[in-house]
C-alpha cells in the first residue's frame, strides 16, 4: 500500500520545511520572518496575477492562496494535452486554471478567444483560480518554495514519449543524430522523472492517457471525464459538467480553435502512432527507435539512481505503477511493430 499520510500531516510539515527558509537551518523562523515570507510571494502573486489574469488587483483576494492553502495540479511533459486538460477543469468548474507562474503570456484560458463558440468560457470566474499547471518536477517544486504553494492533488497526463518529446524539441534542426539523442535522454529524463515521483506520492493523483484525450470513443471519453471529476469533485458545477458530459466532443473542437495560445492535439488526431518518428530524416530512424525501445523496457529498475522504480517488485506497494507499467508496455509493442 502506498503511504497514507494525511493531508493536514502533510500541511504542517511543508508549514516547518518553509520555515527553515529554504531548508537553511541557520534562517531564525520568527513570526516576523514568515510575515515577510508571505509578504514577498503576495506581492509577486498579485503582480502576476494582474497580468496574467487581467483583473483588478482589488478583485484578487488577498489571502489566496496563502500559507498552507492547498491547491490542485494539473501535470505533464509538454505536448500531453495539458492545454486541453485545463480548458475542460476550467468549463465544468467554472473557475480559472493558472499557467505557468509569471509567464505573462500564459494565463487562465478563460481570456481567450474561440472562435467556434465565443461564449464558451464566460462563465469561469477570473478571479478564483482551481488548479495550476507544471510541466516538470523542477516546477512543483519552484510553485512550492517560491509562491508557497501545496497541493491536495495531481491530475497526471501521459502521452508517449516517442511523440511528446520528438514533438517539443526541435529534430529537424539538429543534423547529427548523436546530438539528438542526448537531447532525447535529457528530456527523457524529465518525463521520466515527473511520472515516477507521481507514482510515489501520497498525495492523490488521478491519471489521464492522451489518447483518451483526442479519442472518439465512449470509453475514452468516459475515462477523461471520470478522473477530472474525481479529482475536482468538491470545485465542480453540476450544471456545467453535465454540459460537458453532453458536448465533450465539440467542447474538444472549440478548445483547439483558439486565438491566443494554441494546442495542437485535435489537430494532430489523424496523424496516427510516432508521428514524429515517420516524419525524421530516415537515416536516424532505426537508432532512435531503438534508444526508445531501451528506454521503455520495464523488467529492470526504471529510473535513474536517486529516482526510481521497480514495477516488478514495487507493483503492491505503489497501486498507479500498474496503470504506467500498463500504458509503458503498450507504448513499446506499438514501436516495436511500426512500419518506419
């Protein structure tokens, strides 16, 4: 069984963690200096906040989320549909999803236009925000030490890596294959690294296949609903997830038709398995085929030396490494029987 420690054990531990300022024992934690802790992540919070949000700084309430608040995390590799992910929490919460802290230009997707139904997001209320987005372990834990964040909870989302990460790095630019391949095995382990610290986490984490995300099958769709509403079961507006439940197919349509920041998952449905792959020079092809097959094989320690895991061994004790033993399995049969 996993470890079942309670979310208010958890609070007031990361409440004495932040008072060693930064795990620095020789920082005297006084009222004083939590007050100008608090005061410091406000300040740039409220800041952000005015410009990714576009709100009064007087409509933002002071005290959210303060200190030992908890928050939702919506997580991923780049390219996995997180875009889509938050725009769905955002229709049937009808509250906001922050993007990336202090980016300006990625802000609640309820500030942007969609053509196919301009309306869409009116409803989602700006200044109340639900969950926010990390795409990496480095930005978890940035959210926690510098805005004194937590988290109740992750919805994880998972794509293949041979798409997701051939699609977010630049392949045609790089001309020698060895090159590419250390830029495959950093981002690898970025992925990699993400999903074996969700498997471990005593926090609640839902998962949420990609493929599920862009199927138009009832199953699939069943699948992505039943985990944004387990997660988010206490934010949700019963009228809009209803709604959603009805049109999630063309609610999926409108998200991709964005003007502002774009995601390009429904527009790549019809490009089929390791697009990316059948689309590089040919040349690289088979190697980097094979440097992904290594990479998936699960009979061994997946994981680096001070991140890792056995899917052989540690199957009982953490439950989620049977779904992502499941999904690495099929993701290698299906790169092992690709035509390239």
């Amino acid at each position: 069984m996993e470890a079942n420690e309670s979310l208010m054990n958890i609070r007031n531990r990361k409440k004495q963690e932040r008072r060693r300022r930064k795990n620095s024992d020789d920082w005297l934690a006084t009222p004083f200096t939590d007050f100008l802790d608090w005061l410091r992540v406000m300040i740039f919070r409220r800041l952000v906040m005015y410009h990714v949000l576009s709100v009064d700084l007087i409509e933002i309430p002071l005290s959210y989320p303060r200190d030992g608040d908890f928050i939702l995390g919506v997580v991923s590799y780049p390219r996995s549909g997180n875009h889509l992910v938050r725009f769905l929490i955002e229709f049937s919460t009808s509250k906001s999803t922050q993007g990336s802290m202090g980016t300006i230009s990625d802000h609640a997707l309820a500030r942007n236009n969609y053509p196919l139904d301009p309306g869409v997001l009116n409803h989602v209320k700006l200044d109340e925000i639900v969950a926010t987005k990390a795409h990496s372990l480095k930005e978890i834990n940035f959210l926690r030490r510098e805005y004194l964040v937590d988290f109740s909870g992750f919805l994880l989302i998972v794509r293949n890596p041979v798409d997701c990460i051939l699609g977010n790095i630049p392949s045609k630019q790089i001309l020698d294959i060895h090159e590419l391949i250390k830029k495959i095995d950093a981002e690898f382990e970025i992925w990699q690294g993400l999903i074996i610290r969700l498997i471990k986490t005593p926090i609640p984490v839902e998962i949420v296949n990609y493929s599920d995300l862009i199927s138009d099958s009832e199953e699939a769709i069943s699948n992505v609903i039943k985990s944004i509403n387990k997660l988010f079961r206490t934010e949700i507006d019963k009228n809009r997830f209803e709604e959603l439940n009805r049109r999630f197919r063309e609610i999926r349509e409108v998200s991709a038709g964005v003007k502002g920041r774009v995601w390009n998952g429904v527009r790549s449905l019809n490009k089929g398995p390791c697009y990316y792959l059948r689309n590089i020079d040919p040349g690289y092809r088979d190697e980097l085929r094979k440097n992904f097959l290594e990479k998936l094989e699960t009979e061994r320690l997946w994981g680096s030396d001070s991140n890792s895991i056995d899917f052989v061994k540690e199957k009982e004790k953490f439950v989620r490494s049977e779904t992502i033993g499941h999904l690495l399995k099929g993701w290698r049969e299906e790169l092992e029987n690709l035509e390239l």
